[in-house]
C-alpha cells in the first residue's frame, strides 16, 4: 500500500513537499520553504512527520521553494539521504548558505525595528535556520545522474529525469512493487519549457499509474520565445532614451544567467547601447560559475558558444558584483545602467536597496521577469499597489513596472498540455500541485472535460492512498 501526504505546495506555489508511505518505509519528495506571506508561518511549526522515521529526501531542484526547509528537518532530526543531480549538489550550499546569511541578517533588523516601535512580528525574532545548520545538512547529499536506477529499499527504485527547468532540475520517477505489480508515480517537478536558450527539454513519458504535476502556469501562456530578447531589448533602449535604470529583480538560478545571454547577444549584435550591466548578486555570481562546470547538462548552443569563445556569461559592459560597497556604489553612477539583483520576488537581499533608489524616478523602469507568489513585494509592484513597504518605510511607485512572461522557467498552460498529450494511456490519477488555487481549478475542470481524465486538487496536508 502507497499513501502520499502533502506537506506543501498544495493550494499554493510554494513550500513544496511530499511524503510517501510504502510498507513501513518512508521518504519525502523535495522540503520547500513557504514564500507567500499567507503561508510563512508553517515554516516555523513543527514539521508534520516523524523526521527520524524517513529515510531519504528526493530532491527535484535546489530553487528555495523546493529545498528551503531542508537545514530546519535536519536540525529537528532527520538523518536519512539526500539524493539530487551533481548540479544540485553543488547549487544547494549556495542557495542554503545564502538563504541562513539572510535570515539572520534579517531576524537582526527585525529585532531592533520591533523594540524600536514597541511590539512584536507575527514570526519569532531569530532566524529559521543558521549557517552552523546548513553546514550539518550538506554531508547528507549523495549524487545520483540523470537515467540511474537507484534502489531505495525492496520494491522500490527511483529514476532522475531532466525537467528543463533549470541546472540539474529532475522530474522524479517512482517503480513501486504493490501487491504483485509495478506501479509507477512520476513526480513532474517544476516543468521547463521548450526550447529555452540554457538547458534541455523537458523529458515527455508514455506511461505511468500516478502522475503529480506542477501547475504555476496553469491558466495562462508565456510570451513567445522570439519575443523575449526583443521586449528586452525595447525597455533597454526606453531606460536609455529617458535617462533612467533598469532594474530587474532577478533570481539567482537560471533567470539570471538566461537574463545574460539575451544580453551578451544584443550587446554583440549592437541592438542595445553600450551601458554598464550589473549583475549585483553573490548567489547569482557563484551559480553562473557553476554552470560552466557541467557543460553537459547545458543546451547544445551554448556548450558550442563557451566552446567557441563567446561565453554568454562574459562580454563588455558586464560587471559581476559581489562587495557590498560595490553595491552601495552603483547608486552614484551617472546615467543609465541595467541592474539585475536578488530576491527574484523582492522578499530580500540587495534589489530592496535598488527599488528604494529607483521606485520613486519615473525615468526608471521596473521589469519582472519571473513568478510573483502572493504576498510578496515583487507581486504587490506588479499589481499596482502604491505606495509600497520596503525596509519599514512606504514609498510611492512612480517608477514605470513591466514584466516579461517569456522569461519564466516553469512550463505555461499550453506547454503543461503538451507534456500531458505524451501518455498514451490516462493515469488513474493526476494530482494537480505547485498553483494558486484559482489555477489549479482552472486547469482540472479542463483536463476533466477534455481529457476526461481523473484529476485531483489536493489540499494541505491531505493523506491519499494510492490504489
């Protein structure tokens, strides 16, 4: 007997975390931290399971909503296997370490302000987790490569496909021995889309009994791929013309490295004028390091571009950011620039600082390039609100907000049917996970009506036994 609890991303996009149940043995399926501020609370409870009782923890992906509570379950007792890809490995110290340096920067401030102003923050004053915790985390990681079969424990075998998200991202495929018969459970992970500059395609499947699939696009569709170096290009030369920056919140892993290559191909091509490009971000230095050192896993394209000596990751103009006076100093640069920094959602880290020098210049431009979850900042920018809250203080928006859909790294409602048109026969069932629930809805009445497939909407913490 399988059962599957759902710990996470469950009615929502983020927190993403499955726990299986077969026979007595247990795993998890990814452990992400909640990032819309309807749901951060569950990142302080106690975690819903037994940690000492699992065994491994299959890892899709490090992005923070996937892998975010991983030091917090180690801390409060899990001692089992960490499996993930070779890149994953070597992105989830930076995105972890990263994550612990914030959070106690952050608790810090958090601590002063509320004495300061005499009362108390809906989340204790301390950090979720420290560097000390991720340091114990880590030596839990084993590798495992894309198409290796890995025996979990008797009857059950585990397989890491490529999910076309980002560096090392893994659709995970589940051989399960039940009463007699092979069942298989694919977990999608986060889906790429096709055709994107940096990484493969997302592996399609012919088969399978369960399917878990990711929804954050569920109900609408990307920019067309042509379309997102030349949108990019147009509020360059806008900024430009108007004298202003432009300032992209930027996810560290694969937005900001796609982000670089549409912009070393205009800058090659003369499509954008010659203006400083900085990349004011650590975490996104250190993975675009990174991606160099696994040639492998990278779009055939790019391995022949590095290979040739046009490294999308360096050409004129580009400025790799890491002191923090060096980003305290981009603000007295006269004239335009463009500036890419994290959080990717403005939750955090050196883009607050760049939206308070730049959110109030209408000369300015404001571009998303990726998902805004509720609650937070970025999302509140591109819904309008004005003014908006940025280290305590409210500022009016008066700074020109776009956003380019193309740049996402999840598959959009049309590329998640095409994924699902592969299945030559309909699973017994398709959970719908990792979408605003509005979406997730969206996207199951239509599968049920078109495909007339059974789909289910799990909610939190629903415990289904598959059968």
């Amino acid at each position: 007997m399988v059962k599957i609890r759902f710990l996470g991303a469950a009615g929502q996009v983020t927190g993403s975390c499955y726990h299986l149940t077969c026979n007595g043995f247990n795993f998890l399926v990814d452990c992400g931290l909640y990032q819309e501020r309807d749901f951060q609370n569950r990142n302080w409870d106690p975690f819903p399971a037994d940690l000492k009782s699992i065994d491994y923890l299959l890892l899709t992906h490090a992005h923070l909503d996937h892998s975010g509570l991983i030091p917090k379950i180690v801390k409060e007792g899990f001692k089992g296997q960490i499996l993930c890809t070779p890149p994953s490995a070597e992105l989830l110290p930076i995105v972890l370490y990263d994550t612990a340096k914030l959070q106690e920067e952050d608790a810090a401030i958090k601590k002063k302000r509320h004495e300061r102003e005499g009362r108390q923050g809906p989340y204790p004053e301390i950090p979720l987790y420290t560097e000390e915790d991720v340091a114990r985390a880590l030596p839990l990681v084993q590798t495992v490569e894309y198409h290796q079969k890995i025996s979990l424990s008797s009857g059950i075998e585990v397989i890491f496909h490529d999910a076309g998200h980002i560096l090392g991202s893994s659709i995970i495929e589940l051989l399960i021995q039940n009463d007699g018969q092979t069942e298989r459970l694919l977990f999608s992970g986060d889906l790429g889309q096709w055709n994107k500059p940096l990484v493969g395609d997302p592996e399609t499947f012919s088969q399978a009994d369960y399917v878990v699939m990711e929804s954050t696009y569920g109900d609408r569709e990307h920019d067309h791929p042509e379309m997102v170096a030349e949108r990019l290009a147009e509020y360059v030369n806008m900024a430009f013309t108007t004298g202003g920056n432009l300032v992209i919140p930027t996810f560290a892993i694969e937005r900001a490295q796609e982000l670089l290559y549409h912009l070393s191909q205009l800058v090659r091509k003369g499509e954008i004028p010659e203006l400083p490009i900085f990349l004011d971000s650590p975490m996104a230095v250190s993975v675009t390091n990174v991606f160099t050192h696994y040639l492998k896993y990278l779009d055939e394209e790019v391995r022949q571009m590095i290979s040739s000596g046009q490294n999308p990751f360096e050409f004129p103009g580009l400025h790799m950011v890491q002191k923090p006076e060096d980003s305290l100093a981009i603000a007295k640069i006269k004239g335009s620039s463009i500036i890419m920094a994290g959080s990717g959602m403005c939750t955090g880290g050196r883009i607050k600082q760049h939206l308070i020098n730049n959110i109030m210049k209408p000369e300015s431009i404001i571009l998303m390039v990726g998902y805004q979850a509720k609650g937070t900042l970025g999302r509140q920018i591109i819904d309008g609100q004005s003014p908006v809250r940025i280290y305590g203080q409210m500022y009016p928006v008066k700074a020109r907000v776009e956003q380019i859909q193309g740049f996402s790294a999840h598959a959009d409602h049309r590329q998640l049917r095409y994924w699902l048109s592969f299945f030559k026969n309909q699973p017994k069932k398709l959970f719908l996970t990792h979408g605003e629930k509005e979406v997730i809805d969206h996207l199951a009445t239509e599968i049920r009506n078109d495909l007339k497939w059974s789909v289910v909407t799990p909610e939190y913490l629903d415990n289904i036994t598959l059968s």
